[in-house]
C-alpha cells in the first residue's frame, strides 16, 4: 500500500480513529530507528560493558568477580553537551571502528540524540532486589497513581470528553464545564507539573483541549486533535510501562533466584559441616584416624563442600563469607589471594587465615581438636551471613 492510498483511506475515518490505528501500529511494535541514534558509555563505566550477563542473555544485570551487581540503564544527554565533553565519552554505535576519529567532536546532523548507557551499582543482592520492586510499584502496581493506571485513566476519559465533542454541544457553559472537569481530573491523578516528558504532552493536551483556536474560536477538529494526541501519548506510555514491567520483573526474578540458589548452598555447607564433619568418628573422638578414613573427609571437604556448594554464591554480601569459609577449610592459592583479599574486604579477617593451617591440613595430620574449632567458627560465619 503506498503513501497515497494510505492517506486517502486515513481520510474516511474520523480523527479519533485514526488515532486508534495510530496507535495500533505503535502498540505493534514499532522500534526506535537506531540508526538515527548515537549510543555512548562514560570512559569511566566502559569496563561494565564488557561484563557477562548476570543470568541467560540478559544484559540487563551483569556481575563482576567482587560480586557487586550492576544495572544498565540508558538516559538522553544533548548532541551539543557531547561534543563539548567528548573526551569523557567511549563511543558504543556507530561501531568505533567504522567511523572516524573525531566522530564525538562533530556528530553527523543526521543523528537525533544521543543515549548514554549508565550502569547503576548495587552492593548487596537485597538492594538490588528492592531496587527493582520499586520500579514495579511505581509503574504497573495497583496504586492509585501508578504510571499504568494514569495512562489507562487518560485513555478512558479522552474517550469520554471526545463523545462530548462530537455531540455538537459546545457552548461557552458547557465548554467550562468539561474544562473544569479536565482540570479536576488531571489534579487528582497528579497530572499536573509532571516531569517525565511522555506525561508532559499528554498533561499539556489535556489542559489545552477546550481552549480556543488561534482565531479564539470555538474549534471542534481542533479540540478533538489535542484530545487524539492525548490519546497518542498515553498509548505509548502504556508501551512504555509495560516494557518496564517486563525488563524489572525479569530482573527482580533472577535476583531473586539468585538469591535462593545462594542461600541454599551456603546452608546446605553449614549442614554437611555438621552432619559429615562433626559427627565423624575423628571429630566427636577427638582422636586419631586412619588415613583411609582421613582421605573419606578430605573427600567431603574438598569436593562437596569448598569446591562444590561454596562456589555456588557470587553475589554480595553472601560471596565473602563463602570466601572466607573456603579458605579457612582448604587454604587459599598465592595466585588468588589479591582477589580474595578485595571480596573479602577485611585484611585482618583474611590474614587471620591464611596464617593458620587450613581444616584440610590439621584433618591430615590428625589435628581434630583444632579442626573442630576451625569448624566451629565456619559455622558461625555461615550462621551469621544467613541471618
């Protein structure tokens, strides 16, 4: 269908209908053309982007080795305030590689904006979790002014207003009637001095409806126009609530698994700790062992516990205290100790340590009452982590 016929079709319809199909074919799924767009990192973030995604191929949340949790998210920043600050700025899309050096200098007039890419940091997986909980509350909850149910409200009530325009019955008395009826409604659902700039224009329209034209007449199309472009933007702030919802659901419930996952391998290692360790013959004794039956707890040391479920938490504050847990059973390698060091965070912890022999070592030399100890306090900093 081209151009032509599209328009000439368009014309047999009324205004609002149009915005129906407007508005059709943006709920369908029209993209931000990327092409038109240039996408930035500040130099100072650029190593966040070249993390692995957190869970699956969301790039969303993304991990580093300390275990802090990092959250993308983009905002607009002026053409021009680039250009005056491009030596902050690593260049994303275009490709650097396609385009020539001073391309942040001078950015090609065909680009319409620009969209910095700006990881928010979270320290422990519990903020992280609640980070992600308020933007749902905010946008699609069942609060009276939720983002999602602003949108839908303005939708019903330009569809009311705009039966009141077609009705014909627009005197001076029934205009300041529906103007003060707009007026009411935009008060009480905090429409009013809005900053978001999708709820700027839908505000805006909604407060213009009923004025006269430029000619300071008393224009139908005209009204009916401001009303359909209300109708417009509170249609792509649906698109964009639900596109928020899907992105901060999809994140709150990996953080969330996330979190379980860790919480289970932890206390799963505090429970073998008490029943394989403790309750074996050596460590209730106290006494010498064999070395076969040495080797069956190094087995369970080693394997289940230090190299299998405490390797399972990555995320703070639980990645410290399984850290801290792994060494003190097993030791800790010379080539590891710079990393350890700053996810444990706590140098007097740490050189505690590894100035002592591991759990592994004292079993090994039939050290039982110093291992019990060791073991001991293991449990105790999983305990406390847990809490």
């Amino acid at each position: 269908m081209n151009k032509e016929t599209i328009v000439n079709s368009l014309s047999h319809v009324s205004i609002e209908e149009q915005g129906r199909l407007w508005a059709k074919d943006y709920l369908t799924g029209k993209k931000c053309d990327l092409h038109k767009l240039v996408l930035v990192v500040p130099k100072k973030d650029a190593r966040v982007m070249k993390l692995p995604p957190m869970m699956g191929e969301n790039f969303a949340l993304r991990l580093d080795d300390l275990g802090t949790i990092y959250h993308q998210r983009w905002r607009g920043i002026n053409i021009k305030a680039v250009e005056r600050t491009d030596d902050k700025w690593q260049l994303l899309y275009p490709r650097p590689d396609r385009v020539q050096a001073d391309y942040l200098t001078d950015i090609p007039k065909h680009k319409t904006g620009v969209a910095v890419w700006q990881p928010v940091a979270f320290q422990t997986i519990e903020s992280a979790i609640r980070a992600q909980g308020h933007v749902i509350d905010k946008v699609v909850s069942g609060s009276d002014h939720s983002d999602l149910l602003q949108a839908d409200r303005v939708i019903k009530v330009v569809d009311e207003l705009a039966d009141a325009v077609l009705s014909g019955n627009l005197k001076d008395g029934c205009l300041d009637s529906l103007s003060q009826r707009t007026e009411e409604f935009l008060i009480e659902n905090r429409l009013i001095d809005v900053q978001a700039s999708r709820k700027v224009m839908m505000s805006l329209m909604l407060q213009k409806a009923f004025d006269k034209d430029s000619l300071n007449r008393t224009n139908p199309l005209v009204m009916r126009t401001r009303l359909r472009s209300a109708f417009l933007q509170a249609t792509r702030q649906l698109v964009f609530v639900s596109k928020v919802a899907e992105k901060y659901t999809t994140n709150k419930v990996q953080l969330e698994y996330e979190r379980e996952m860790t919480r289970w391998a932890l206390k799963e290692a505090g429970d073998l700790l008490k029943r394989k360790i403790e309750a074996h013959a050596g460590f209730r004794k106290q006494g010498e062992e064999s070395y076969r039956q040495r080797q069956i707890l190094e087995k369970i040391i080693i394997e289940e516990i230090s190299h299998g479920l405490l390797m399972v938490p990555r995320v703070k504050p639980y990645l410290a205290a399984a850290r801290l847990a792994g060494i003190a059973l097993i030791g800790c390698q010379p080539k590891y100790l710079e990393t350890n060091s700053m996810i444990i965070d706590d140098e007097s912890k740490l050189a505690w340590l590894i100035s002592q022999d591991s759990v592994a070592q004292m079993v090994a030399s039939n050290r039982f009452p110093e291992a019990n100890k060791r073991v001991e306090e293991i449990k105790a900093l999983i305990d406390n982590v847990l809490q």
